[in-house]
C-alpha cells in the first residue's frame, strides 16, 4: 500500500508499505478522500514541534472517509464493504467528497455549542476556512438569526456567501461599520458598539481578542479555536465591567458528530462547494508539496490505498 510519510519541513513521501493483515480484533480500512487540516500545513511549512501532534518518520493526515477492506474473526458489528468515518458509520445520504470534511465540521460544531447560541442571537465568525465555516453553518443550526463571515481572502469569502452568509473582507472594510450596518448597535462601555452576541476566532489572528474588547457589546462571548502559540493580554477590568465571557474549545464529542451528520444529510447546505481543488495522491507529492493549499477553504485529496489498522 501506499503511505504518506512527513519527513520534517517541506519533505513529505509517498513510500510501499505491505498492507496490514488483520488481526482477531482489527478492521482493515481502505481510504476513499482525505481533505488537508490546516495543522497538515502548518507542520509541513515550518517543521514538527509547532503545537502538533505530527512526528517525524510517521504518517500523517486525520480528515479522511473509508471503506472497510477486512475484518478479524472476532469483529462483529463491522462489515466488510460499509462506508465509515473515523468516527462512526457514514449514512448514505452524505456524498464520500463530503464525508471527507466531517472532522473538521465536527471541531466547527463543537465551537458553535461552545458559544451557547440561542434563538434570535447574532454571531460573527472570523476565518472562512472548513472550522469557521463549519462553525457558521452549526451556529445557524442551533437558533443563531444571523451570522456575518469574515475574512481576507475573497475566494474564502464567496464560498461563505455562497452558503448563504453574509461575509466582510476585513482587509478592505472596516469591521465596526459593516458589522454595525448587518447587525444594527447595542450598548459597549466605552458607547455604541455592533449588536453581536458570539464572537468566534477560527483564523488566529493576533488583534482578535484586542478587537473583542473593543467592540464587544456588554454580555458578549468569544470562542477561540485557532491554534496559536503565545500569551495574549486580556484587560480583565474590563471583561469583568462589560461581563464578557473568554471561552475555548477544541477537539469535538459524539453529539458534535451527530450533528454534523445529521447536517450533511439534511442537504440544506451544498459543504462539498468548499472544496476547491482535487488531486491524486500521485499529484501530491513531490510536485505540489502542499504549496497550493494557502488559500483553500479545503482540498480534497482522492486516494486509492490502504489505512493503516485500526484496533477495535
């Protein structure tokens, strides 16, 4: 079978490696698609021990839709030929280049509750990649009236727009007008600020937070989710004035998956418009070297090997 292997900054290789056999209790998984994490990039850009969990001389690479090839004597409740997700089964109705964005949509999922939508609240996520997409869509879900996507790229933001959301390129707009003139002003202590309830940090950027407490109306919460090594400041006179909430969140737990496939089989939502580059893996490397995902919300990459054995 054929196995990504990360090799350390910028050196990644398609390796032959034999096919797992099954054991008693294993399932063989064969994979369908796999889509990029951003984490992906971020090691293979700048090298391991940058705040994930991907070593050197191993394989790497988590956002994938499988098909099982076998199955141990022992395993009872796995057939060979069913479609399945890291996680759980994959119902029908979800499309394979769809399943392939579950996780993230997932950790996107998990930040929606996180925020603790209710009806009628208005949000604005700040990155339109797959979380902070995945995280409008979710935020709507659970009762969100509007939700406003904001970002520097314009071809994340028409896919953002595309799905229904209203979108600010925050490199050509000023955040405070566009988000006042969708979401109208409420009460900040320092005067009128926009009328938004749930604030979402899905890209990193380091002036979120400071923009947070600026604009953050009285009661507001923000959820981080962007990986980002380093301190930042936090007036805390003034989060405890304003009673603003500071909350994260990370990874995602069953009922998240839950959602998001019960979202996904909905078909309310056209998700595999986000994907927008495809390749083989015998594209991928060397030729490519991850070097044209900067600017995708997701890349779906179409594979035709073997996973690795997974125990049950």
């Amino acid at each position: 079978m054929k196995v990504a292997i990360y090799n350390g900054k910028k050196e990644v290789a398609i390796v032959e490696k034999p096919t797992p056999v099954c054991g008693e209790h294993d399932v063989l998984l064969k994979t369908i698609c796999a889509s990029i994490c951003g984490t992906d990039v971020a090691v293979f850009q700048h090298g391991p021990n940058t705040g994930h969990r991907i070593t050197v001389g191993g394989e790497f690479g988590h956002e994938a839709v499988c098909r099982v090839a076998a199955v141990g004597e022992g395993v009872k409740d796995v057939q060979v030929g069913q479609r399945v997700y890291p996680y759980p089964l994959v119902p029908d109705e979800i499309d394979d280049r769809t399943a392939a964005l579950i996780e993230p949509f997932t950790v996107g999922t998990r930040v929606a509750r996180r925020g603790r939508p209710k009806p009628g609240e208005k949000a604005v996520v700040f990155g339109a990649g797959t979380i902070g997409i995945a995280a409008a869509i979710a935020l709507k879900e659970f009762g969100c009236r509007q939700v406003l996507v904001c970002d520097r790229s314009e071809l994340r933001l028409e896919k953002a727009h595309g799905l229904g959301f209203a979108a600010c390129n925050t490199d050509s707009n000023d955040f405070k007008a566009v988000a006042s003139a969708v979401f109208g002003t409420a009460h900040g202590l320092s005067g009128p600020v926009p009328d938004v309830d749930i604030f979402v940090d899905a890209v990193g950027a380091p002036g979120l937070l400071e923009l947070f407490q600026d604009s953050g109306k009285i009661g507001s919460r923000m959820v981080v989710v962007a990986v980002q090594a380093g301190k930042r400041p936090v007036d805390v006179l003034h989060m405890t004035y304003a009673q603003k909430e500071l909350i994260g969140s990370g990874g995602y737990f069953p009922e998240d998956v839950r959602d998001v496939m019960r979202i996904m089989a909905s078909g309310r939502y056209n998700i595999a418009s986000i994907i927008t580059h495809e390749f083989p893996h015998r594209q991928m490397f060397p030729k490519y070297r991850f070097s044209c995902v900067s600017r995708m919300c997701a890349a779906s990459l179409s594979a035709t090997h073997n996973a690795r054995t997974s125990s049950q």
